[in-house]
C-alpha cells in the first residue's frame, strides 16, 4: 500500500524545531505583553462572507487561495486565510468598544492558503500579529511599526529593510484608479501585453513590470500620493515624524501593493535579503479603518501587521536555544525496575526533570543515554542498592533507594 503522507505545503514541527518556536513566542509575547498587547485566540474557521467581504472578493487570496467547504448543516466556512477579518469580528462580537481604546491584541495562529509551495510559501504557515483597533492616531501606527521592528531586531533578522506607503481612503483610490486606467490606456502600444490584458483587473501591476518601455511608461504615471486629499496626507506625515522620532530608518515607496483590500491610509512592509525576492517580505500591515464597517460593525479605525513565523525564522541568525540538561537518569537492573520507576516519578512530583529507561537497554546502554541527556546525577538501581554518581565531581556513593531523595534534594 501507497504510504500516506502529508499534504503538499505542509510541514511538521518535530522537537528540534519547536524550541526555536517556542523561543520565538517567548520573544514576541515580551516584546508585545510590555506594550500593553493581550493575546487572543479565534476560531480556526470563519464564515465565509468574512473574509470575502473584506480581503476582498477580486484578491487572489479570496478567489484561488481559500480552503472553503459547507459544514453539516450547508454553512459556507473557510479555514482562516489571514488573522485580521477574524480579530475585529471578534473585537465587534464582545463589545470591545467599551474598553478604553485602542484595544490592543496579539496572536500566533495557523493560517490556510491554497498558494503553490515553495521556500517560505506554504499552506499551512503560522503568524505572529498585532492588532490595534479604535483610533485613527497616527502614533497608532509608527508604534505598531516600531514593534515589528524591535521583534525582528530581537530575533537577529538579518539584511532587513522597512518600506512604508499611504493609500488613502477608497474614493481617493477609485478615482485615481480610473485616471491611471485612462492612462495606461492612452500608451497602451509601448506597454508589455501581460501589462495590457491587466489593465482593467490590476492596474497597479503595470508598476512592478521588468520590461523597459512599460518602465518608461510609468515613470510619468500618476502616482496615488499627488491624488490624496490633505488630511491622509498629514496622518502619513505625522507616522513619519514618529518614526524619525524614534530612529527608525525606513524608504517610501509610493507603488507598495499588498494583496489584500481592506488597507486605508498606511501600509508598510518589513523585507529581507537574505531571503528570496518572491518571498522576502518578513512583515507586513497597515491600516484599516473601513474594515469593521464592511463587516456590519460600527465606524472604526484599525491598524495592525503580521509576520511570517517560517521566514522569521529562515532570517533570524540567532542559534536555536539548546535542551537543557536532565537533573537525574534513573538506570536499574531489570528486577529493580519498580523502584527505579518510582524514584523518577518521585523526582518529577518535586519539579525536577527525571529520564528513565523505556526501552530495555543493558546497563551499559542506560548509561550511554545518560552522559547524552548530560545528567546531573544519575542513580543505577542493582541489587546492593543505590548507586548514585554526581557527574559534577564527587565520589560515587551507594545509598539505600528510599534516601535518593534527599541526597539530591537541595543540590538542583
Ligand atoms: P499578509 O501580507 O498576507 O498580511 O501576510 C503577512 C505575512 O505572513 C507575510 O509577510 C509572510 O511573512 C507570511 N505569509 C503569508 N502567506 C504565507 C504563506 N503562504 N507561507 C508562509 N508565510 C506566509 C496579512 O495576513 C494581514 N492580515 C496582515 C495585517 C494585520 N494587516 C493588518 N493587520
């Protein structure tokens, strides 16, 4: 029979990988807890209608990437593609516009998309995020940004740059949209073909193409930021003073596309060259405050990022921290088995660790395991009694079983 194996665009996360997780969420939980985060926990799964009404029903995320299915009872449900729909749903669903705003939030979650797998792609692929939901204050974002910056700086991110750009509110981009169509429309000769047969779906694409006329073309384009009224051109001032306040360097690049719909006013990205150009974002967000709004909720401004767990952690050059050493390695005879057994467990109850035979090795073998778990002591159970060796010096002494106990106890 044909071996099951995992789906393609997933991956397990076997021991040696989840100690740099786990580091990895210790670092962030400090980082985000000291400025006053909560984390939270959504479902796995959401209707639907959240994610289409929000990322966006023409994304590339919403129309080719979710895993969507009817339940039991012929509900539409998607398993969460991204983490932001599903924190202002639940912001919306517990009346958290009753606590002093911004409610600020956290998670580290699994997310779903059908994307074709390759290095730091995948479909199964977990996230660090933040959200900052009820204020439109511009020191809303330059703080979020910043602590993006200080997680990748903390995990020793390497070759790492900020991008940052404003995109208004929708109106402000319909309008221009249609004036780059026109645009794009009147030097349609000198543009690529796969430029023009995207003209009316993406035009923004034409920004980002490699062939030379079609750069030419849009060096003189429009640009969104000529076309914003004063005040979201003002916020996207004042989140710059604040960076600069804070030291942060960071680029503008007015032509950032970011693959979701719901973003307004600042977007920014985190990017590294250590990783491939396809998949070098490490971090991304923005702001979106007509995201609670599209999903029947009340006026309110938001702002928030993620960051990609796996390429966080292909860019961070710190080494993964090491396992550290057993307290006691309980070796025995085998007619000593019990009380071997029992002392293990006796010295796990008082919160040391504790490794015990399993798999019925000879004494030598017991004792082979034990210099590689680096135990403190280890203790073999014969027919004498105990004989019980401290690997930091000292003579082995033999001890009767019930008084291991108390010669280790106090030296842990
Ligand atoms: P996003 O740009 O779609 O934004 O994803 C954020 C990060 O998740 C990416 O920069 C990348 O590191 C990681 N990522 C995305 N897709 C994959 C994948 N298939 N495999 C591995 N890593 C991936 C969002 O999801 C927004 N919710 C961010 C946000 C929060 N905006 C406002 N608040």
């Amino acid at each position: 029979m044909k071996r099951i194996q995992a789906p393609r665009g997933t991956y397990d996360v076997l021991p040696h990988l989840a100690d740099e997780r786990a580091a990895l969420e210790r670092t962030a939980a400090q980082i985000l807890g000291r400025a006053g985060y909560g984390r939270i926990e959504t479902p796995v799964f959401e209707a639907t209608h959240l994610f289409a009404r929000t990322v966006g029903e023409a994304t590339d995320v919403v129309q080719k990437e979710m895993y969507t299915f009817a339940d039991g009872s012929g509900d539409s449900l998607t398993l969460r593609p991204e983490g932001t729909a599903p924190v202002v749903r639940a912001y919306l669903e517990h009346g958290m516009h009753k606590e002093p705003q911004p409610v600020k939030l956290w998670y580290l979650s699994s997310f779903f998309r059908y994307e074709r797998p390759q290095a730091g792609r995948f479909r199964q692929f977990w996230q660090i995020g933040a959200e900052a939901i009820g204020s439109a204050d511009p020191a809303v974002d330059a703080e979020l940004i910043l602590l993006l910056g200080e997680l990748l700086e903390a995990i020793g991110a390497s070759k790492v740059r900020l991008v940052l750009a404003t995109l208004g509110q929708p109106e402000s981009r319909a309008a221009y949209r249609e004036e780059l169509i026109a645009y794009l429309r009147k030097h349609e000769d000198q543009l690529a073909p796969e430029v023009v047969a995207r003209i009316d779906l993406n035009p923004l694409r034409a920004f980002d193409a490699k062939h030379e006329a079609t750069q030419r073309v849009m060096a003189d384009a429009p640009r969104l930021i000529d076309r914003l009224p004063q005040e979201d051109l003002d916020h996207f001032a004042e989140v710059q003073d604040l960076l600069r306040a804070a030291d942060l360097a960071y680029t503008v690049d007015t032509t950032l596309v970011r693959g979701l719909d719901y973003y307004t006013r600042t977007l920014f990205e985190f990017q590294s060259d250590a990783l491939e150009a396809a998949q070098n974002t490490l971090g991304g967000g923005g702001r979106y405050d007509g995201l609670a709004e599209a999903i029947g909720g009340p006026p309110t401004p938001g702002m928030g990022w993620a960051a990609g767990v796996e390429r966080m952690l292909m860019a961070s050059t710190q080494s993964p921290p090491t396992e550290p050493p057993v307290d006691i390695y309980v070796a025995y005879e085998p007619a000593h088995k019990a009380a071997a057994f029992r002392l293990a467990a006796d010295v796990r109850r008082t919160g040391g660790s504790a490794r015990l035979e399993l798999a019925g090795r000879s004494l030598k073998g017991q004792l082979k395991q034990a210099s590689r778990s680096r135990a403190r002591y280890v203790a073999i159970f014969g027919d004498e009694g105990v004989q019980l060796r401290d690997r930091e010096g000292g003579e082995d002494k033999l001890v009767a079983p019930e008084t291991v106990m108390h010669h280790i106890r106090g030296r842990l």
